[in-house]
C-alpha cells in the first residue's frame, strides 16, 4: 500500500511500495491547476524530499484534476511583483531549484492526464521523460505570446532541444495548443498512451529502464532537430522567423521579438546562461505596457465576461429551452444555427416565406456539412442538431419559446409590426429581443407591451465565427431580460457586454467613426492604399476602406439616413455626401456589388479602385504617416470615451471588451479606452487639441477627460456615474 507523505491545497505525495512516488498536483482551491510561484516553492519542496529518501527509486508528476495545468495565474502576475530586478531573482531562483532537480541522478517522469500550457508544459520539461494520454481534447504547447509574454519557466530555452529550432518557433509565437499524437510527432513529448492505468504503468517502466537520466541540453551527444543555429537550416530558420515576425507583427509586440533574441541566444550558450537570458527577457517583456494590457483586457477581462460578470446580482438563471428567431437572413440564420448546435436549444425559425426561412436552415446544413467532411462530426450527430431547427412562416409557431431574437430588416416600421405580431402569442413573461446594430432599443420597445422584458441583443456577422454579443438595455428593460440575455450569450459561447441606450449603442457607434475617418482622409488627398496599409501597420484588421466595402456602402448610406442628427451634423453629413457620391453617381455599393472602395474581380485578387486617386486628387505625402495612424485610432479612442461619459458603457472593461472582440481594435493598445492610457493621457489630450484646430470638431475632448489627466488619474479609475434615465435616444 502506498504510503501519504504529504497532502495540502496544492499537491499530494505518496510513495508506493514499488519505490515510486507520486506527486498529483490538485490545487483545490483554484477552479483548475494553475502555475504560481506559491505552487513552484510547494512543488520543489516536496521534489527536493523525494530526491534526497534513498528508498524513492523516482517520481511520476500528474494531476488529480481534469487538466493538468492551464498555465500561469495571470492574476499574480498582473499584480506589482517588485522591481526588475526582484523579478528577475525570483526566475532565477525558480531556474535553479528546477535545474537541481533536472541534474539530481533521480528520474521523474510527466503523467500528462490533461491539458498542460504553459507553466504546466514548462513543468512537464523539467521532467526527464513525458507521457501523455492520447485524447484529442488534451491540449500541449506555450500561448503565453496571446497574452503578450514569452515561456519564462525554461520553455523558450529547452524547447528548441527537443522540437528543434523551427518547430519551437512556430509553438511558441503562434501558441500553438497541439493534441498528443501531434505534440509526439513534434517532439514535444515523449509517447502517448491510451488509458490512465497505462499512462502510470509506463511511467513506471520507464522509471525502472531508466534509473540515471539525462536530459538532452545536458547531454554533450545530443543533437538538435533539424540542426543547430550555425546550420544551413538553422540560419535560414532565423532570418526567415524574423522577417516574417515583423511582417506578422509590425513591432507592436514586444513578446514576438523576444521570443527570437531569447532562442537565438540561447541556443549557443550552456542552458544554466540560456536559462539566464530567457529570465531576462520574460521579466522585460512582463513588464511593457502591452503585456499589462493582454493580460488585462485581452484574457482576464475577456475571461471574467464570459462568465457572466455583467448579470446583475440576485437575477437567478434563465433556461431556455426553445428559440424563436424573426428572419432567416444571415442573422438570423447564424442565430439560429449557433443555437441549435452549441446551446443544444430547439428552434423556430421564421421567415415571410416557407422557402425563406428553408434558405436560411441551408447555413446551418452548409456549415454542419463542412464538420462532417473534415471528421468532426457524424452524420447522425449532424441529423440531431437540423431537427432541432423548425421552419416556418406561420407567426402562431413561436407560441412556447422563452425567448424571441427578431432580426428582421434595419426599418422602424417592421420591426414593430414584428414585435405585436410575436407578442400576440408569446408568454407575458417570456423575453423579446432585437438584434439591430443602430436603431435604439428605447425606440423598438414602444411597439412593446412589455417593455420590461424587451431587450437588445446585437450580434455581429458572420454569428458563427464572432465572438462577442453586445446587450443593449432599454429604458424600461428589467433586470430579468438581462440575465436572459446573458445565460442565452453564455449557452451559445459568446462573450457579453452590457450598454445603455444609444443611436448605434456602443460598437458601431465607435466602428462607423473608423470607417469615417478613413473616408475623410481619402477625401483630403491621402491616397487609398496609404491609409489601408497604416490602418493594418498600427494593429487594425483591416483597413477603413476595405471593411466599409466588407459592411456595403449602400448599407452604410441607409443607416446615415436613418440618423435623425443627419440635417444637423455637418461630419455625418461630410460622410454621407461622400458615401452617395460613390453610390449614386459610381455605383460603388460594396464587395457584395464586386465594386466599392476596391475592385474584386472574379476569381482574382481585390485592388484599390484606380479612380479613386482622380476623384480625391490623391497624393503621397500629403499626411504625415504618424498623423494619419492617430487620426484613425485616436478618432475612436475619442468616441469610446464619449460613449462612457455619456453612460452609454457601464464600465472601461466593457468598452475594451467591445473594441477588441467587436471590430478588431488593436489587442495590444488593451482596447479602445485603455489605448489613452498607452498613449499616455496628457499626450492623447494635447494630440486631439491639435486635431480638433486642423481637422475638425470630431475630436474635441470632453472636459472630464481633462479633469482625469489633471488629477492624475488612469482610464481605469473613470467613476462610472448614473445615467439620467430621460436622456432622449
């Protein structure tokens, strides 16, 4: 029988009368394993007692939770950790208990029972051997560079050992998470097997053939995969990673270079040095302004929303069990599909047409068609989630469903007729939803008879491949319909954010002064493929021009004319009589049309437009480069802040969480709101002064925004204040 040295709120360690002990990591207090220095100083202790008691022959390191370990708590490392140089000693003291540990003559060996990232693959190399189990779902690799890091816990140095230098890159800068046959035939591991009783017997066995290891940065006759830095392969491996790096990156992320000068310097020293470097690097990287704001934003903030942080307090869950959705457009069409395949929810599907809404099922048995032919699913799982899909044009047939998602044209009138139609057969207390992308929800739910449950949910197109829903709170929706709301974006996988009240809410409100200022600097003589190419340099999906083509400028001309403040806002109106010209006069409607800002010739590759340099009298040169990127990204950054001075965002978290997931704001920057900060307050405030003189009252700053840089004050430490519930929308 085994014999319990040890058990506390991290790990456990027993000895087996074989002589093989067994450290199962289960942090009981953390919803998964993760990576901490109070884990690494808990861990080494009880490795440093298995190493020095004769009677333990080795040790198996696994987990007594589903994963293994998720990674690092990015909670700990967002907090002050001290000074550089504070930092930098404790990685190294983490470096040279674990090297001592490597070089002890005593064999451990990585029972892989679950997904191991990050710090937990790191662990996982400090054994002498790693044996995973082989199921797809297990998944193994280094993402630290999502989150604007590099591997600090030895990866970014051992790796290039056993992957060689080319597969080691491509883990690590692009985070790759590879299922256990593919990390074994990359090296990364060891040997898979199929069951856990397998996975201990075989660490077992290996611990037995093996009673003196090695491991291969240790070993002076070890050679590197693929050959060494100093190689032909080696060679070309490097400058190819950093051109492409830079190409990839245009250096808004520091990690990325990090990571090369890390394995390049690395690899032609011993490892305790090549340790030495990475630590170095991971404590610089740590500390820039855009690791700060990917942790923040991009995984902590982003993390916390799709939890449901924004559901108010005491609202209990709301079960949905059957769907309705008004319009079978590509809407509504991904509304419906996303529902019935990830919330597993019956749906109504309801089009003025039979063959409408039919049309709209066939996005549904498109797509589900594609995961049949790449193995991803079976026919009959296929079969299961269409029947959950009804169609119909019959209004009676959404009598039953606990909530209703009407996406039906971008018209005032419709959209009531919809709602009191839908109404007639819907339960008092069921929800009713709108997913419209700029008409306020206040507006919409005057064709309500209870407007208590009436509610906006804005989805973004295409609904399968976007991540975030915008919830937009009327000013009589109740607490209730946005918990709805959220458990419904929850049961789909998305992430949620909570908005006030607003022409065009939040996102497109910020999106459409994107898409403007690109027109506006077209329009000033900056050429097309000037402000295309800085737009994606500075971090940007895509360019202004390119994504109003992707939006349809017809479409955009609509929502402009549906904008009361059209006659009185000369901006909008600067916009509009550029959009109609294109529209009207060239018949320039967009990528749909095959002609817009860009041509797209059939089968061939989209161009700029080559008329456009005559119709705006374009010239290089005409904005400095500099001024045209801030135009572009202070433009929203203005906006955004505008929209949480207003009330219209209920929190900056929010607001980053938008910009990012919404219309592809520059991760890097931590959002929209958070990009002020980056710039840094004074800077961004002196900047829009210059702006509002030369180029127009769009960006005038608000006076509380000076009132924070006087105070001294980060974006973050905005007091949210209450919105006048009056406020005209």
């Amino acid at each position: 029988m085994a014999e319990q040295v040890l058990k506390n709120k991290l790990l456990s360690y027993e000895i087996g009368e074989d002589g093989i002990a067994i450290i199962t990591i289960d942090q009981v207090d953390n919803p998964t394993n993760l990576f901490s220095f109070e884990f690494i100083q808990n861990y080494i202790e009880v490795a440093n007692k298995a190493i020095a008691d004769d009677k333990v022959k080795g040790v198996i390191v696994t987990s007594g939770q589903r994963m293994f370990m998720a990674g690092a708590d990015l909670r700990e490392l967002q907090r002050d950790g001290g000074t550089a140089e504070e930092q930098f000693g404790q990685m190294m003291q983490m470096h040279q208990n674990y090297r001592a540990i490597e070089t002890a003559g005593k064999p451990f060996v990585a029972a892989i029972n679950g997904t191991a990232l990050g710090g937990g693959m790191e662990l996982c190399l400090t054994c002498h051997h790693r044996i995973a189990l082989n199921n797809p779902k297990i998944k193994l690799g280094f993402p630290e560079t999502k989150v604007g890091l590099i591997p600090g816990g030895g990866g970014t140095a051992k790796a290039p050992y056993l992957m060689g230098i080319q597969n080691a890159l491509m883990y690590i800068l692009q985070g790759i998470e590879a299922d256990p046959s593919k990390a074994l035939k990359d090296g990364l591991i060891n040997a898979v097997v199929d069951t856990p009783e397998e996975l201990i017997a075989a660490a077992k066995q290996w611990i037995a053939d093996n009673p003196t290891p090695i491991q291969p940065w240790d070993d002076k006759k070890h050679k590197i995969p693929g050959g060494g830095l100093m190689t032909p392969n080696g060679v070309q491996t490097i400058m190819g990673a950093n051109g492409n790096v830079t190409k990839m990156t245009h250096n808004n992320y520091p990690a990325a270079q990090a990571v090369l000068s890390t394995v390049y310097e690395g690899i032609q020293i011993k490892i305790d040095r090549a340790l030495e470097v990475e630590a170095r690097h991971f404590v610089k990287v740590r500390n820039t302004k855009e690791a700060k704001n990917l942790i923040r934003t991009g995984f902590l903030g982003i993390q916390a929303a799709r939890k449901g942080k924004a559901k108010p307090e005491g609202v209990g869950n709301y079960e949905i069990k059957k769907l309705g959705v008004l319009g079978a457009g590509m809407m509504g069409a991904g509304i419906a599909y996303v529902s019935a395949y990830l919330a597993k929810q019956e749906v109504v599907l309801k089009d003025v047409t039979i063959e409408g809404a039919e049309k709209g099922k066939d996005y549904s048995r498109n797509l589900l068609k594609k995961r049949i032919s790449r193995g991803k699913m079976t026919q009959e799982q296929v079969d299961e989630v269409l029947a959950r899909i009804k169609t119909t044009a019959d209004p009676a047939d959404m009598e039953g469903c606990d909530l209703v998602i009407e996406a039906v044209f971008e018209n005032v009138d419709l959209k009531a007729r919809v709602t009191k139609e839908t109404e007639a057969v819907l339960a008092a207390d069921k929800i009713y939803a709108s997913n419209t992308s700029t008409i306020p929800i206040t507006l919409l739910a005057k064709a309500s008879d209870r407007p208590k449950n009436f509610i906006g949910i804005h989805f973004f197109s295409p609904v399968d491949k976007m991540p975030l829903v915008e919830i937009i709170v009327g000013e009589e929706t109740e607490d209730k319909a946005i918990g709805a709301a959220i458990d419904y974006t929850m049961a789909i996988k998305k992430v949620p954010i909570v908005v006030n009240d607003s022409r065009g809410f939040y996102t497109s409100r910020c999106f459409g002064t994107y898409t403007s200022e690109g027109a506006y600097l077209l329009e000033e003589g900056v050429p097309a493929i000037v402000i295309e190419n800085i737009a994606k340099t500075k971090g940007m999906p895509v360019g202004p021009l390119a994504v109003s083509d992707e939006v349809s400028l017809t479409l955009g001309l609509h929502v402009m004319e549906a904008d009361p403040s059209l006659k009185d806002n000369p901006e909008l109106q600067r916009n509009y009589n550029i959009t109609k010209m294109l529209v009207e006069e060239h018949g320039r409607e967009g990528k749909k049309a095959g002609k817009g800002f860009y041509e797209y010739p059939e089968g061939g590759k989209k161009y700029i437009w080559p008329k456009l340099a005559e119709l705006f009298n374009s010239e290089v040169g005409k904005l400095d480069n500099a001024v045209v990127a801030k135009r572009l990204l202070h433009r929203q950054a203005i906006e955004a802040y505008r929209c949480l001075d207003e009330g219209v965002l209920r929190s900056v978290v929010d607001g980053d969480i938008g910009s990012l997931l919404g219309w592809g704001f520059p991760p890097y920057t931590g959002g929209a709101l958070s990009y002020i900060d980056y710039v840094g307050m004074d800077q961004f405030i002196a900047e829009c002064d210059e702006y509002t003189e030369k180029f127009g009252a769009r960006f005038t700053v608000p006076d509380s925004l000076r009132a924070l840089a006087a105070a001294g004050k980060s974006i973050h430490e905005y007091e949210i204040k209450e919105r006048a519930t009056a406020e005209a929308v």
